[in-house]
C-alpha cells in the first residue's frame, strides 16, 4: 500500500529540523505513524563525520560515509516529508518555522512557513573561528563533504605546483608545509591521515618533492587529545615525533595571511614568543560555534537569556523556557561533550519518548471512550470495560514512567597515522586505555560498525581494500 501523502489532521505535526547525528537518530527509531513529520535540512544526506579525515586524503570516497535520508524513509508505513532547506528562523508564539531554499536551482517559491505543534532543533554548530584575523578567508574547515573534497583537491595543488619546473626550494617548502589547528580527534586524525598519505603515496609518486612535505600541529592547550588519558596523550605525541610530524602546544595562533600563519608559542620557561609558519595548506579545527538560527531562537526565549553555547535544555532535552521544543546534539546544552556518541543517545531517548507520548495519548483517549460508555448504557458488558480501563491505566502508569535522559559513555576513539590508534573504552566502573596497531584493527571494526547502513560499511570496505591494493587516487579533480 502507497504511505499515506495528505498530514493527518487527527496527528501532531512534528518537526525536525538537521539530518545530523542527533536528528537522524531520532527518525531511525520514531514510529512515524503516530505523527505528521516533517523533516527540514539544506542537507539531503546523513554523513558519517568520523570518517571524513579519511576522505581529504581519497582513502575514503566521500559518497561512502553519506546515506540519502529519503532512503531512510523510504519503507515506512507513514509517509515522512522532507524539505531541502536551511530554517532560518523559528516563531514560537504563531509555532510555525520559517525555511528557505538556498540551493543553486530556485523554483518559483524558495521561503514559506512551517506550522509545527512539536519541534526537535538539530542544526547542529559552527565552526569556531574565535574572531581570529584571516581564519575564514584562508583556512580550510573539516565538517562538511565539500570541506573534506576541497582539502583533497588543495593537498595535490600544493604537490603539483610545489614540483612545478624551476619552483624555489623556500617556496616548494611552503607549499608544502600543511598546517593543522586543533589538537583535539578532528586535528589529530587528519594530521595522522595526510601524513600517511605522503608516506604511503607522495614518496611513491612524487618522489622527487616528498622529503619536502611536513605536517605540523598546532594546539593553545599544553597537550593534543584533552580527552584522553594520559598514558594515550603521551603515546600519541611520542607517534606523532616518530611520525615526524610536529607538534606545537601552547601555542595561539593571533592571525592568518594567504600563506603565513602568526602563533605566540609560550616556552617551557614561561617566556612567549611570537612565530610565523609559512604553508601550503591550512586546516581549521578548534570546535564548535552558535549557529544564527539557535541564537535567533535563544533571543526569542526569555529564559535561554543567558544561553551562551546553544539551547539548554532539562534533563528531557525540552529547551527551558518552552513547552514543545526540543534540541539534541550540538546546538544542545545538556551539560556532555558535542560528540556524536551523545547526539545520536540523544536521538534515541527522544524516539522513545515521543513513542511513548503517543501511546500514552492513543490510552488516554481509549479509557475516556470506554468510561463514557460505561456511564451512557451501563450494562452486559460493563465488567469487561472496567476490566479493559484498568488494564489501560496499568498499561499508562508503566509507560508514564519513563526516566530522564542518561548519557552513558562507552569510550573514545582516535586514529593517529601509521596504522596505530588508541582508544579509551569504558568497561564496567573501569576503562580500558589501548594503542597500537591491533587498536587500530578495533578502530576500523568499531567505525564500519557503527556505520549509518550495511550499503555504507560495503563501500568503506571497498574503499579500504582498493586503497590497500592500488594505494589512493591522487588524481586532483
Ligand atoms: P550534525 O551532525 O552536524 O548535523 C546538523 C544537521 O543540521 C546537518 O544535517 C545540517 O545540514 C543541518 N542544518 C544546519 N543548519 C540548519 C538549518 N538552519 N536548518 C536546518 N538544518 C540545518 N564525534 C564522535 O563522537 N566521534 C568521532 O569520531 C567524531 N569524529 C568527528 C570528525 C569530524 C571531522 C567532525 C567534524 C566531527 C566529529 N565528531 C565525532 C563530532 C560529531 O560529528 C558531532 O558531535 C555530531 O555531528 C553532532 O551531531 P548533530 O546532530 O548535533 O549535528
Ligand atoms: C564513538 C562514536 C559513537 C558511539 C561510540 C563511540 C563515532 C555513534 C560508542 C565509541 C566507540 C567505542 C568505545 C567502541 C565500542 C564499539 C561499539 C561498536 C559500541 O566513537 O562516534 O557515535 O556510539
């Protein structure tokens, strides 16, 4: 049977805005026939982000790690809507969401409103550029597919223009220098994956530039990998010197030129010195900025006034100050890292709770049936009903009970170049802390599991194998 097309005026509209780690969670596990839903994202895919390091360097193709979200939605017995659109604000009195069609092909309408009666805001964050002169117009982000294509297109612009006849040794050395900012897993894996790639294929390929390449680390905080344990910050940064990648800590960088990078470095005798790098290519990895349609929303709430870093929300995910809008993953404050192991837990406590609303109310409704018949025609079949009503009310008081949200951490994981990764894996009260080359095996078991769709972990397997064989594509397109 065809999914129904028309909303269901008997059923809440339920919104969702994203098709993030946090928003396409919840869609996996929502029954979406108790609900009128409409999805809203400029993005027509979910990507799986731990992997996009490995697509800057063609390891990986990007189309590997995206899973279109129509086909999320395909085999479902309620039709779900899908808006490609960015929302660009939200009016939480009229309840309606305002979107608009940003993409290169416009039809004759590209902005109308959304009425919404439930609204799940999952934009996730921005990069953050911390106002540094020069950061956006010169540097390299690493959260989108076209962000992972434009560095691998830029790493082999470097290569080639660095081997061009007759370039200058001080200019093939900027070219290529690749600098990196951001010691935390985005920063360290990239660095450990470009250097890999300059081992495994420039050396090969390129041979007559490839001693030339060097990677570069730069981190404000005395160490890379703040959240890890000890024992794996030093063992990464112990790789990364054997790698012959460097490692600059307590070091801020203060502005960005077209090929120069201006860094105060705080030595170990606390004096500071103000440096500047030369590259080829920069990467812009520091964490997470406020999106403007969560601000627009925060200025909107007066009790978010003093939200700083996105929605804080209780410990049902409910925005404060609202009755009927929730937010997961990064744009949320929840008080947790804004990882995707907390977005997706997220995503799956509201499925279960809006699964359960709607069961509560689908009960509520049958016990006011059945207690109004029961006082219109008292009769033969009045035992029955009040058997039927109190079974109902056994059934709600379980259902009502559902407890609060609860992040439970079941590790952290890095890959860090040359086949090595280290991993910190709850276990228990305990954790467990490894690194090494069978590490990095679990690393690829546990990323290939936790993969959107058996389509994705067949293609990353592909990927995996044919890099092994062929070694990566460095065909610059
Ligand atoms: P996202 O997944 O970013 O999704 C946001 C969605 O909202 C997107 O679909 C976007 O298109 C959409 N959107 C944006 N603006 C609007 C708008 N105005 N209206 C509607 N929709 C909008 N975390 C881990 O736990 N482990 C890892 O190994 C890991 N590796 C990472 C590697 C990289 C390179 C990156 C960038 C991140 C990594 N993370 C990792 C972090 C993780 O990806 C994020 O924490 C996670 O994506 C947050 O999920 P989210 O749903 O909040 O946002
Ligand atoms: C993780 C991650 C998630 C996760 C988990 C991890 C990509 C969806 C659990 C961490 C993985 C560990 C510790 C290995 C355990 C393996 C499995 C398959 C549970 O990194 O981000 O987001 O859920």
């Amino acid at each position: 049977p065809q999914p129904q097309v028309q909303p269901d005026p008997t059923k809440k509209t339920l919104v969702v805005l994203g098709t993030g780690w946090g928003s396409v969670s919840l869609l996996k596990k929502l029954d979406t026939e108790n609900y009128n839903v409409v999805v809203i994202s400029p993005r027509n895919y979910f990507l799986f982000t731990p992997l996009l390091p490995s697509c800057t360097t063609g390891l990986i193709e990007h189309r590997s790690i995206m899973e279109p979200v129509r086909s999320i939605f395909q085999h479902r017995k309620a039709a779900v809507k899908f808006y490609e659109a960015e929302a660009s604000s939200v009016d939480p009195d009229r309840k309606v969401v305002i979107i608009t069609d940003n993409s290169e092909i416009q039809g004759d309408t590209s902005q109308t409103e959304i009425p919404y009666d439930m609204l799940v805001v999952g934009v996730g964050a921005e990069n953050a550029t911390f106002g540094i002169p020069g950061v956006r117009e010169n540097s390299c982000f690493l959260k989108e597919i076209g962000d992972a294509q434009l560095i691998r297109k830029k790493i082999m612009d470097c290569v080639e223009t660095a081997a061009f006849k007759g370039q200058t040794e001080e200019e093939i050395k900027r070219l290529l220098h690749m600098v990196v900012v951001g010691g935390g897993p985005t920063g360290v894996e990239f660095a450990g994956e470009l250097q890999d790639f300059f081992e495994q294929d420039i050396k090969r390929l390129v041979p007559e530039i490839a001693d030339r390449c060097k990677v570069t680390l730069i981190e404000a905080l005395p160490n890379v990998l703040p959240s890890f344990s000890r024992q794996l910050i030093e063992y990464t940064e112990n790789t990364f010197k054997e790698e012959k990648i460097d490692v600059l800590t307590k070091t801020m960088v203060k502005n960005v030129s077209d090929k120069t990078v201006e860094a105060v470095a705080t030595r170990p005798d606390g004096t500071k010195e103000t440096i500047t790098i030369p590259y080829g290519l920069l990467v812009w990895a520091t964490g997470n900025a406020v999106r403007p349609i969560v601000k627009d929303l925060i200025s909107k709430i007066a009790a978010q006034k003093d939200s700083r870093r996105g929605l804080a929300v209780n410990e049902y995910l409910v925005v404060q100050g609202t009755r009927d809008i929730w937010a997961v993953g990064d744009c949320a404050v929840a008080g947790y890292a804004p990882t995707a192991q907390v977005a997706a837990q997220e995503g799956n406590f509201l499925a279960r709770l809006f699964n359960n609303m709607a069961k509560t109310e689908a009960l509520e409704a049958r016990i006011h049936e059945l207690s109004s018949s029961l006082n219109l025609k008292p009769g033969t079949n009045s035992a029955d009903a009040a058997r039927e009503i109190e079974e109902c009310e056994r059934k709600l008081r379980r259902i009502k009970d559902i407890k609060p949200f609860h992040y439970t951490h079941q590790g952290s994981l890095a890959y860090i170049g040359s086949e090595k990764a280290v991993a910190d894996v709850s276990w228990w009260n305990g954790n467990i802390a490894s690194h090494g080359s069978m590490t990095y095996l679990f690393w690829r078991s546990a990323y290939l599991s936790m993969c959107f769709s058996t389509r994705n972990r067949l293609l990353v397997s592909i990927d995996w194998l044919k890099s092994k064989m062929f070694g990566r594509d460095i065909s610059r397109e």
